[in-house]
C-alpha cells in the first residue's frame, strides 16, 4: 500500500523543449495522416506558427522531460504493476514545436480498491509554456496492483 | 456517427509508440518482461487508443475544437488487436456552441470495450 503522506506532494517545476523531430515520431507512431503534424509548410498554411502538439502529446511531456515515473519511484512502485486508469485534458491554449513548457505535477490522492488489492493514484499536472500562459491542464489516475499477478 | 478502425497495433507501433511518447515501460515492448510480470504477452499502452480517439474526434470537431475530455483504460490492448473507435452526441450546449460525445473504443474482434469517455467539442 503507498504511504497517503505523499497526498499533495508537488514536484520541482521541470522545463520541456517541444521537438519537431518528436512530434514526427509521435505523428507516425500512432499512425497519424493530417500533414499539419509533419510538414511545417502545412502546418503554417493551416495557419500554425510551426508544427502543433496533437492533443494526448501532453501527457508525454514529463517522460520526455527525462522524469519518467518520478513520482512512482518515490512511492516505491514496480512499474510492472503498472495499469493507466483515466486521463483527462483540458486545452486552454495551443502550443508548438519550439515552446518550452514547464510542467508541474501534484498528486491530488491516493485511494484503495479492492481490500488493499489495488491503489489507485490521482495526479494533475499543469504545463505553462514560455509566455506564462496555462496550455494543458491533465489529470491522470494510476492504478497499481499490489500483487503482480492480479 | 460514422465509426473508425485503427490497428492492428502490432509489435513494431508498440516500439514506435515507447520511442514517440517517451513512456519507455517494458511491459508495452519486451515480451520476456510482461511474461515475467504475470502477462501473457505485452499490451498497448492505454494513450495509443486516446491517440487513436484523438484523430478519430478530429473527424467531428473544428480545427481545435477539442476543449476538454476524459477517458476511463476498462481493460488491455493485447497486441495485434485492431480498434474500433465509435462516438454519439449526449449533449448540445446551444450558448457556446459546444456539443458533447459518448467516447467507446472496442477490439474489433470480439467487442470488448477498452476505453470509455466523454469529450466536450466545437463542431
């Protein structure tokens, strides 16, 4: 079971550059077509200042921060038991290939499912980009099993 | 509302997928791993199917008109599975324009619901 004191743990704000080379990566990986998320001349005739984020980009911004499961390591859990449970965006502005975001992570809770069999861990993250202004606001729920064979 | 299909999401869009989002958790792309963790094979990760979700609401709202949205993961993605993406309006907010979507993807092969959501969008 995780320990509730880390219920409103923040993390340090950590700054991410958004990569035109990633974005491409991501575009492919999920098999993307629309041209804006390749080719900057799409995207800027589609009149985009360069490449944009697609909208579950987001929730890579902290892996890609070099932060993979921070806050997970710090609790102690085996990302084998490991199951995403909901992810939830709210999109305030668009941001771009050559923003840099920083990104803040809280947990907002921590509860237990299952006679202790699962946890279940809420965490909302802001990402602000280099004018101050709120892109993306998430709000991911982890679910870990606390026996791997669940 | 028209329904989309996405996959097979095969071995090699796994490895894509790890490399692309940075989520590099083996149990989605080492197969030694996920059978060492109690899985019978690795599965996809869950926001390959939003991403899929994504493109698939892009179908149905403005450019940028996605204002906000959740998803609940309800079960795996085995790999190879191919997903059907399905959406239906359960509201229609008149002063702003706004309508919202019933979110399901399925696997295509037997039915079973992986994901479910909401989405918010402008038309």
């Amino acid at each position: 079971m995780i320990d509730r004191r880390f219920i409103g743990w923040k993390s340090e704000p950590v700054v991410v550059e958004v990569e035109k080379g990633q974005l491409r990566l991501f575009a492919e990986a999920t098999g993307e077509t629309n041209l804006i998320y390749f080719d900057e001349e799409a995207a800027k005739a589609a009149g985009h200042p360069s490449l944009p984020a697609p909208p579950t980009f987001a929730f890579c911004l902290f892996n890609l921060a070099g932060q993979p499961y921070s806050y997970l390591r710090l609790m102690g859990v085996d990302i084998a038991c490991l199951l995403h449970g909901e992810q939830a965006f709210e999109y305030l502005a668009p941001y771009y290939a050559g923003d840099a975001l920083t990104l803040a992570t809280e947990i907002a809770d921590i509860t237990t499912k299952k006679n202790g069999a699962l946890d279940l861990v809420e965490a909302r993250t802001d990402a602000i980009n280099q004018r101050g202004q709120l892109c993306v606001k998430q709000r991911t729920v982890l679910i870990v099993r606390n026996e791997s064979k669940l | 509302m028209p329904t989309r299909t996405f996959g097979p999401v095969t071995r090699t869009i796994l490895a894509l997928y790890a490399g692309g989002s940075g989520d590099h958790n083996p149990i989605h792309i080492d197969s030694d791993f996920a059978h060492s963790a109690g899985q019978s094979d690795v599965f996809a990760h869950g926001m390959l199917s939003m991403a899929y979700l994504a493109q698939y609401i892009s179908g149905f709202a403005s450019a940028g008109g996605l204002r906000s949205w959740s998803v609940r993961f309800i079960a795996v993605t085995p790999v190879n599975a191919t997903l059907t993406c399905s959406a239906h309006v359960i509201g229609w907010d008149e002063s702003c324009g706004e309508a919202t979507l019933a979110l399901t993807v399925r696997r295509t092969d037997d039915g079973k619901r992986t994901v479910i959501g909401e989405a918010v969008i402008a038309p």
